[in-house]
C-alpha cells in the first residue's frame, strides 16, 4: 500500500511513521504472498534467451533452469555433488563406464516416472547436429560425442543407454576426473522423449514440455518477470520451503532500489555506485564471496582489423589499467585479470601474461611501441567498434577503457551499446562485430571449462581463435589420467592461448548479492549456484 492511498489525513502521519519503522515487516509479507502463501522474489539482471535446456547460454538462463529441471546429480547448497535423479551410481575400476540408479520417486510434472530413456533421448538430442545446442560438446567424455557433433556417426551411437527403467549406463572415451560435474549442468537435464521433437524456444509456450524439477514454469512476461510455482511430483518436495518463486527482470542499476524497496528478497547482483554504502549500512545482508568467472574483451579473430595482429591485441591489452578499473570503476572485491583461468580450482596453477609483473608506466610504453610496430600512430589511427550489452555497468567500464585506450595509443573506439540478445546474435555471426564485450563462469570446477573457449571450433570459442599447439594440449589432456599431468597439459594451453590474446581478460569475478536477513539457507560457493530449493523463510513460514 502507499502513503498516497492513507486517507483519512488523521491518520496520515502515523500511517507514515508504522510504514518507516516496521520496513523488515513489511518484506515478510512480501515473502509470504498476498494469498498466505510463500513466495520467494529474485532478482534477475538479464531477460533469459531460451529455457529449452538445450538451446540456452546465459547464466540467467541457467539460473531458471535449476529451479525447473534436474539433471542425475546436483549440487548441495555448499557446492558438493550429490544425487539429483539418480540416488546412487557406480564407477568402474578403469574409471570408462558409470552405472547411474535413477530414485523411485523421481517422476515428471505431471506424476509419471523420469526413466534411464528419458536421458538417452535427451543427450542423444543434446549432441545431435540438427539441435545445433550451444553446450553439445558438454559431453564430450562420452564415447563418440566428438564424431556425433561432426556428422560422422548418428546420434544412436552415443555411449549413453537405459540398462531398464531405473539403470542408466554411461560409456566414456578415457577416464576424466570431472565427468559427475558435467551431469549438473541444465544442458544434461532430462527432457520427456516425446518433447525432444517439438520443443520450443520459451518452454512456457511449449505444450509438450514437463519439467521435473522442484518447481514448474507458470508464467512468463517477457520484460518482466518469470514465474514459478511448487512442484508437488518432486521427488524431494517435503524438503522444498516456498511454494512459488517469482524471477524479477531488473537492471542490475536499479536492483539495490527494488531490493530496498521489499520488491526481491535476493538480487542477481549488487550495482557498484551503491556497493559501498550497502557494505556501511548493511552488512549483514550483502553477500560477497569469489567466484569462478572473468569479465573479458573478445575479437572477432575470422575477419577485420584484429584477425592477424597478435602485436595489436596485444597493445591493447597492456594499455589497460586493470587495477584503476576494479578500484576506482568497479569498485566490489574484483581481482585484475593478468591470465584467463580463475584462481581457486584446486591444484591448478593460473598462467600469467609475462608482462604481470612491469609497472603500469612500463606497460604503456611497451604498449605504445607494439601500437606503432603495428603500424598505427597520429598518422594511422586505429578505429574500431567495442560492442556491449546495454546497462550502466557495462558502459561505465566501456567508457572507462575507451579512455584508456584514446590516452594511451590515440585509438579511438566506438562504444556499440546493444540488448543482450542482439549482443549474442551478432558475436555468434561473426559479420559486424570487430570486438564485443562478454564473460564466462565455470560450468563446473576445473580449468578445461574455461580452456575450451580457445578449441578450434568449440561452440563456446566465439572470437573464431584457432591454435594447433592448444589444440594438442588439450587433447592430450582429455586422455591423461594423472591429475598432475593433466593440469600441467592444461596450464600450457593456457599460456600458449594467452600469448596470442584472442580475448582481453579484465577481471576475476566475486559474486554479490543482497540476501535478506529472512531468508535461510544461502551458502556461499566458488560457483555462485543457489538453487531455491534450498532457501527457506527463518520465520517459518511454510
């Protein structure tokens, strides 16, 4: 209710006065829904491309996934596989074939059984190349994906089959150490065999999707908000709290003013220009932690300016003053990005750029002087077009390299603000981008999921990069089964990826976001994953 519907004016001021001091009250109602019910609000930055789990990309995307489906295992909210579908699974002694025991109790939407055959159609869907999905090399362990993905073999040679109703065995190419992490991913999310035909792009707009996670789809409004309501056929439904969740779409600038407001109960980020206020005034609800993710520039590396310029890319790299951008532009925590895997996989060494270690005055120079060896100068200006998604963020930290850039070099960058989707779509063409704005977060722990952006023709490589000597140590790593040596193979994929710079790292990420006091069950994780499920209302409302 507000102050503009408090009438009679004798009871204005004290309407005002009980709204003001019983604020907390007021966002447990909110919580509780209109109707008694509880109902969790989310904050969510960017407006989902697709639901259909094996046509999305975005992390928002994903985040809506996992309230909806469950894949075989899941994560705890701590971070730590356990049993989503399958209530148990064995390995063999040569680590090549997995045995997965599906629950019982594990059923669809509509009541029926979730079966071993729901995810052999399902993944023989996801690899196929008529789907053409953005994470179809997810599975690569598994025997003949890679031959699936090119057309060589039909999608039923997949090593993926249904033992019976509940058994579900899958063949591997060569041991890998983190294979049960890719089975959390949506894109491995059971899709009902049926659906896999004439599903979708929005799964709300599909009649013959059914979902199997904690929570069903009930309604989206483009722009605004998604909603979702309980699952009551999940098979972990009695340990589930709030009976519906509803996704806010909400500029990240705007977030902190809805959260203060007792619009969401959590946001999907924390903007900077409030972050430090927040911090001083509260502290308890501001949840800030590392996170496996960077914040990069990529090149269009198949056409234009940037496709045979090592030393120019690599000029322009330099000229950026990472630590003056995440203290003074961003300003939450952020760590300068001088390599391109995270730090805090464990018993992974990050490579470095070699010039880490100059001052920034040295930096410039040696910038200055790859610019001119590049053949730009007062007489020769290097223009181009940086394109980004739209938000005051993003253009804040344009603005700011843009300057960089102009002052240190004498570039002169055209700064392309675009709506996420339209982003996507013109980076994955290749045709008017010269150089965009993107970021990537760990699909699971481990270095490949951030190496296999410089695969030659990786679905997820987007600035087109192709190196033989990558290529070969991430091939030899996929067939090694000594942790050690493999991260070794990994490392020098990495250093051998990062001297040719086909992306600008920035910075590592840390996730931040408001969490009310009222809400239970928020644990931090490097993979900044939290499943709904998991929350409750610490009054406990049911």
């Amino acid at each position: 209710m507000s102050v503009k519907q408090c009438n009679p004016r004798a009871r204005l001021l004290f309407f005002c006065m009980f709204v003001l001091l019983s604020s907390y009250g007021c966002d447990s109602d909110r919580a509780l829904g209109g109707n008694g019910s509880s109902t969790l609000n989310r904050g969510l930055n960017v407006e989902p491309e697709s639901l259909d789990p094996h046509r999305f990309s975005s992390n928002s995307a994903a985040n809506v996934l996992r309230d909806i489906g469950e894949g075989l295992l899941t994560y705890s909210a701590s971070g730590a596989i356990v049993g989503g579908v399958a209530e148990s699974w064995s390995v063999s002694d040569d680590g090549l074939t997995y045995t997965f025991f599906l629950r019982p109790d594990a059923k669809w939407q509509d009541g029926s059984q979730v079966t071993a055959s729901d995810f052999v159609s399902s993944f023989r869907h996801l690899v196929s190349p008529s789907t053409a999905s953005p994470y179809a090399e997810l599975l690569n362990p598994i025997r003949n994906v890679n031959r699936i993905v090119l057309d060589e073999l039909p999608p039923e040679d997949l090593g993926v089959f249904a033992i019976d109703s509940r058994r579900l065995r899958i063949e591997l190419e060569s041991p890998t150490a983190f294979f049960l992490q890719l089975l959390t991913h949506p894109s491995a999310f059971p899709i009902r065999e049926e659906a896999t035909v004439s599903l979708v792009e929005n799964v709300g707009r599909s009649k013959n999707y059914v979902n199997n996670g904690a929570y069903s789809l009930s309604k989206w409004i483009v722009g605004s908000s998604i909603s979702l309501v309980r699952n009551p056929n999940y098979w972990d439904n009695d340990s589930t709290s709030f009976d519906s969740v509803t996704y806010h779409l909400i500029q990240e600038s705007s977030e902190p003013d809805r959260y203060l407001a007792g619009d969401v109960d959590i946001t999907d980020n924390v903007d900077g220009a409030m972050f430090k206020n927040l911090m001083n005034e509260r502290p308890n609800e501001l949840r800030v932690s590392p996170q496996l993710g960077v914040y990069y520039y990529g090149f269009n590396l198949t056409k234009g300016i940037f496709s045979n310029k090592p030393q120019l890319r690599r000029a322009l790299s330099m000229a950026v003053d990472r630590e003056k951008l995440v203290e003074r532009i961003i300003g939450r925590g952020e760590q300068p990005a001088y390599g391109w895997v995270p730090p805090g996989i464990d018993g992974y060494v990050s490579s470095t750029f070699d010039y880490s270690h100059l001052q920034p005055d040295e930096r410039k120079e040696e910038a200055q002087r790859l610019y001119a060896s590049a053949g730009y100068g007062p007489e020769n200006q290097l223009t181009f077009e940086l394109r980004y998604n739209s938000s005051s963020v993003e253009k804040r930290i344009a603005l700011a390299i843009q300057s960089m850039w102009r002052d240190v070099l004498g570039a002169e960058v055209t700064l392309v603000g675009e709506e996420f989707q339209v982003l996507l779509s013109n980076i994955q063409e290749m045709s008017v981008t010269e150089m965009f704005r993107l970021s990537w977060t760990g699909d699971y722990n481990d270095p490949l999921t951030f190496l296999q952006l410089f695969e030659t023709g990786n679905p997820s490589n987007l600035t087109g990069f192709s190196n033989p000597d990558v290529d070969a140590f991430l091939d030899s790593a996929a067939s090694n089964i000594d942790s050690d040596a493999r991260f070794n193979l990994l490392a020098k994929a990495e250093s051998t990826a990062v001297a040719d710079h086909p992306v600008i790292p920035l910075y590592f990420y840390v996730s931040k976001h408001l969490v009310r006091e009222s809400i239970g069950g928020w644990q931090a994780n490097i993979l900044d994953i939290h499943y709904s499920k998991h929350l409750s209302h610490l009054n406990g409302v049911e």
